[in-house]
C-alpha cells in the first residue's frame, strides 16, 4: 500500500510541476512583429502565475483553468537578437528559453501550388540557392495537415534562418517577396508559410465564415457527419505512398513491354500531339498512361548522336528510344526536355520512341507548341508533331485518395487556427486555380476569406495582398468565353475591399505549365504593392493600368486607363494586341488599338457600332499593353453579360 502511495505522490508532484508549453510558431530565430503589441501564448498548470521576459521587458499573467495564458509585451522597433525567457512564478531556473529572436515585420504567405512552388523549381533556381545568405530573413514552413476540428497548435514546423543550405525548400514567392522588402526597408523579415497545392479556397477559410453564405453553406454542414479519424488519413498517406511507387516504377515489367519497337501497339488510340489530358477524351483520369510513336529517321541522321526535345511536358515522365531509357521520373518542371539519344541506338528507317507519362491532378501529356517537340542532328529537325498513339490501364490502376484537404474548413482548422493571434505585418495569397470553374462564387468566396482572417485576427484591416492568376492553357486564334478571365476578374473586384491589393501576372505565365517559374517577377510585384500601400513609397508604381472608363465615337471606342505612370505603351512590338469589340449580337471580334495619352482607341472593320470592350479576355490572351514601368494592364471587361460560370 505504501508503495503505491508513493506513486500517486509521484504523479501528484509531476502534475505540478507541468512543463510550461507554447505553441510551435514559437521557436529559436522567430521574427516578432514590429510596432505593434506583442502576443505570446502556451499552456501550463491551471492557476499558474507566469512570468515572461523579452530582452528588458517583463510581463506576467495567470493560466486559466484550463491552463491557458497569454502576455502581450509592448511595442518594439526592429531589431534583435533578443532571447524570450517564460516561466512559473519563482521558478526562473526551470525556464523555457527561446534565442536568436528578431524583430521586423511578419507575413503570412498561403495558397496552393504557385505559392507553395519552392526556390529550387524556380527559374535560375542554382544561382538563387547559391546567392541565399540573409541572415536577417527567417521562414517558418507548416507543415500539411487537415482537421474536421479547429486546433490549437500547428502538426511540426520549425523557424530557420535564410541561407544556401535550406532556401531551397521555401516558397519561391514568398522568398523573392520577402527579400525586396527586407532590402528596401532595411528590417527583418519573417515569413510563415502556410499552403498545400491543388487546394480551394474554402478549405482555407473557417466554418462559422462558410456558413454565412449559401454558396457554401450546405457542404460545410456535410462536414458535421464526415469521420476523419487517424486511421482515415493513414490510409490516405498511404495510398499515396502507392501512388508515386507506380509513379516512379513501371509496374509488371512495362518499361521493358510497351516501349519495344517490336510491340503490336494495334488498338491503341490516336491521339494528336502536342495534346493534355483534357483533349485526350478520357476524363478526369488519373494514372499511368502509355505513349508510342513511330519516326523515320533518314540515313544522314545515322551514325551519330541526336538531340530530342520533348518541349513542355506536364507532369512526371520517361522516355524511351528504340526499346532504351532515355531518361526517367523527370517532372515537367524542369527547365529543359532535350535529351541525346546515342548514335548506337539510331538506326536508318523506322524507330520506335515511347514516352510513360503520369496523368494527376487534371494534367498530363506534351503541351503546344508544337514545333518545340522534334528530333534533330543538329543541321535538320524530324517534327515529331502529329499522330501518336496511346494507352491507358497498362499498369495497376492509383488507389482512390479521399483528398480530406479539398474540403471546407479543414485546413483553416490545422494550418491558420493554430498560428492566431501571432502578430503579423500582413497576408500575401496566390491561389485560385482549384476554384476556377465556380469562379463566379469567388466573387464572394474571396472577400469572405480576407473578412474572416481579419477578424480573428484582431489587428484591423491587415493589408491582404495577391497574385493575379497568370496565363495558362493553349492559346486560341478567336475572342472566347473563360473561367480563368471569369476568375481574374472576381480577383480584381475584390480591390474594392479595403487595404488589399493585386499583383497581375497575365504576361509571365507559360501555356504549358500552371506552375510558371518566373517567381522573381512575381515576389517583385508583390513587394512593390507592399512599397506603396504598406511602407507608403509615394514615388513608386506598384500595378499597371487598370482599367477606368469609356466612350463610344462613332464605331470607335476611348478607353481611359488609370495607374499608367508616365504613360502607355506597348511591351514587344508595336501594335497593341489583346482587345475585342462586339457590338448588339455580342459577338467579339479582334480589334485594332491605338494609344492616345493615358487613353487607348480600339475599333474593328467588323463591328460598326461597337457596344462592349474586352482585354486579356482568354485563358492565355496575347496582350502587351504596358506603363511606363513595364507593368501589364489588368484584364478587364466593360459588359457584364452572363459568363460560363455564373
């Protein structure tokens, strides 16, 4: 008996003296907001008085009784290093230390993928990595995680200082943002990261939010009957886990089947390339998918080696020549898609190529143009554009993945909850893809998200800025309908919202990849909006011409322009491209444009009496209207007639 009450007094003794905790957005070589007061928060025993201490500063308070507590510690300049001592009262020796401490300005950067997209995928991506030392930039990166439930604390992250052996792995956005402002303010700057690729936007915005609108009303409340519990989302990893085994390893021998030029390839479909997946006629599939081609090769190619490029693949790949590997699980990232087939491999006559190409996330296949995709020798190209053939099914087919991280709420739970109220400078935001054929909702949808992180928040109309959607997909020869246009103008509505701003990116993105690698450009826009809203730069442009009226003369149109800087002007080239005109039967026709002053003429021998307006109205516009700072013009439309997503 007196053993075990010995135990007891034990446990008793351990409950008292209770590690004080905080929060994981606490650690060494955070950044802490400058100029504003400062939050800190952990738990400990219930009725704890605690002390906590920032360089010269001490504050104390009490844990509630669910062992909660919070200090605010008052302003700071920017500066540092300080070290953050918290502990029980009169028990300084047990204190829990945090060291390497900055204070500068804090800004949360969130989204999907573009945002996410990390300095090693970017463009010039060595010469990046290697320039990286800055001391004085901090990044704390959250790691994935999805919650039915709000939490309290992040799943693992830990803050790191910015130098050549980590920057790889941030954000390629938030990076080149980040270091504009540190070297034009002169002050530290931490980031917190906080994004997922391929992700909504409701995922990211909280449940009492989503219920306030009809729109999103319904499925939130499915989210009161879903079951997530930990064996759901192991069997979620997982499958992942099968996923990128099939991915990476050709599954029952196929890399030796399919790509055998003696293979019968009969009934296999055509398909003709540069083709994706959603002109292939298949659906939204997702897996492994099989390629074959056919190229005759002249004997003046013989006997040495060749050069093929694959131009602008999407998604993983490998290729074959004549049965051989010529390279294998390269993602469509990369810069380049040539590769050197040996001159052993080459023979005078028929060869046999094969490409084995992941179909995910709505992508896959070769991207136009298509005189990017050939053989050469150097002196002569072989296209290799037109009939392929394909396949899918030839391997195991990808396991059903729930995807938890698509549904409202979830990621708000986990991966903002958890870091309120740390004191921030602002949000920079790139995201919109995954909400693109609803875009009409994201009209609504956005300004909710921006309304509901300020809110809690709590340090008043934080300056939310975001990128544009850039421009992507297959370029068309005529005026047309678009859910990316539709999406970008619910971005550019939402500057009606107060404090926000809009960097637009409709001239750095590429038609075959959705993860352009101009990220510089970028970061670099987004810090010019923050220069001039934020750190009140009054000299400096931060956005190009946007759109602010117009007048009908005649069968002509006079379109008044705002933020033009020293004037208009067209970027590469001199006409003016991107402008479409229809009149009462509202169809659009191409337009010639004139620059006047901050004003653009535009007119078309087809439409006698013009009524509408339209620029950079397209998935991917050819557009080149530019400021004197060489910023593109928002896309914008005069009409409000009924889109494709509405």
């Amino acid at each position: 008996m007196t053993g075990v009450l010995f135990i007891l007094f034990l446990f008793y003794q351990g409950l008292c003296h209770a590690q004080i905790t905080m929060p994981k957005v606490f650690g060494d070589n955070m950044v802490l907001q400058r100029d504003t007061k400062i939050p800190i928060w952990g738990n400990a025993n219930p009725g704890a008085y605690i002390t906590a201490e920032l360089g010269s500063e001490r504050t104390t308070t009490k844990a509630n009784k669910e062992g909660k507590w919070m200090v605010r510690f008052p302003k700071f300049e920017a500066g540092g290093p300080y070290t953050l001592k918290v502990y029980e009262k009169g028990k300084p020796d047990e204190s829990l230390v945090v060291e390497g401490i900055l204070i500068g300005d804090v800004w949360l950067a969130s989204g999907q993928s573009n945002m996410e997209w990390q300095v090693q995928q970017a463009k010039d991506a060595k010469q990046e990595i290697a320039n990286a030392n800055y001391p004085q930039m901090r990044f704390l990166v959250v790691d994935h995680n999805k919650q039915i439930k709000p939490q309290s604390d992040i799943i693992s992250g830990q803050w790191e200082v910015c130098d050549s052996t980590n920057v790889e792995d941030f954000s390629a956005v938030a990076y080149f943002f980040s270091r504009k402002i540190h070297l034009d303010q002169n002050v530290p700057v931490g980031i917190i990261q906080s994004t997922w690729g391929g992700t909504p936007i409701e995922a990211w915005t909280s449940r009492e939010m989503l219920l306030t609108s009809s729109i999103t009303r319904e499925s939130t409340l499915s989210m009161d009957t879903l079951t997530m519990d930990r064996e759901d989302l192991i069997a979620d990893s997982l499958s992942w886990v099968r996923i990128w085994e099939i991915v990476y390893n050709p599954q029952n021998n196929a890399d030796k089947i399919f790509p055998d030029p003696d293979y019968n390839d009969t009934g296999w479909a055509e398909i003709d390339m540069p083709n994706v997946l959603r002109d292939f006629g298949i659906g939204s599939y997702e897996g492994m998918v099989w390629l074959r081609k056919k190229v005759s090769v002249p004997e003046s190619f013989t006997g040495k080696d060749l050069s093929i490029n694959l131009g602008h693949p999407e998604m993983n790949y490998s290729l074959y020549f004549n049965g051989k590997e010529i390279c294998k699980n390269v993602w469509s990232a990369d810069s380049t898609h040539s590769y050197t087939i040996p001159s052993s491999l080459v023979q005078s006559g028929e060869n046999t190529i094969a490409v084995r190409i992941a179909m995910l996330w709505g992508g896959g296949g070769l991207n136009p143009p298509a005189d990017e995709l050939y053989i050469t020798d150097e002196n002569s190209r072989i296209s290799l554009a037109g009939k392929w053939l394909y396949k899918k099914d030839l391997e195991p087919s990808f396991p059903e993945i729930l995807n938890y991280q698509y549904y409202p709420t979830v990621l708000f739970n986990a991966m903002i909850n958890p870091l309120i109220p740390y004191g921030i400078k602002g949000f920079i935001w790139y995201q919109g893809e995954s909400n693109a054929e609803a875009a009409y909702n994201y009209r609504k949808l956005f300004p909710m998200l921006i309304a509901d992180w300020r809110k809690r928040w709590n340090q008043g109309k934080l300056p939310f800025l975001y990128v544009q959607l850039a421009n992507f997909r297959k370029r068309k020869d005529l005026p047309s309908e678009s859910d990316w246009a539709e999406l970008r103008e619910a971005q550019t509505l939402t500057l009606t919202q107060p404090n926000t701003g809009m960097a637009c990116a409709i001239d750095i993105g590429e038609a075959g990849d959705i993860h352009p690698k101009n990220k510089q450009e970028v970061g670099r826009r987004l810090a010019l909006i923050a220069n001039k809203q934020v750190y009140k730069e009054k000299d400096c442009i931060s956005s190009g011409p946007m759109y602010k009226s117009y007048k009908i003369e005649g069968n002509r149109m006079r379109i008044n322009f705002d933020l033009t800087g020293s004037g208009l002007s067209v970027k590469e080239g001199n006409e003016l491209k991107g402008f479409a005109v229809a009149g009462n039967d509202r169809q659009f026709h191409w337009a010639k444009a004139v620059i006047e002053g901050n004003e653009v003429i535009v007119y078309s021998e087809k439409v006698d009496k013009p009524m509408v307006v339209r620029y950079a109205w397209a998935d991917n516009p050819d557009c080149n209207l530019v400021n004197s700072e060489g910023l593109p013009a928002v896309p914008f439309r005069t009409d409000d007639w009924k889109g494709i997503t509405q």
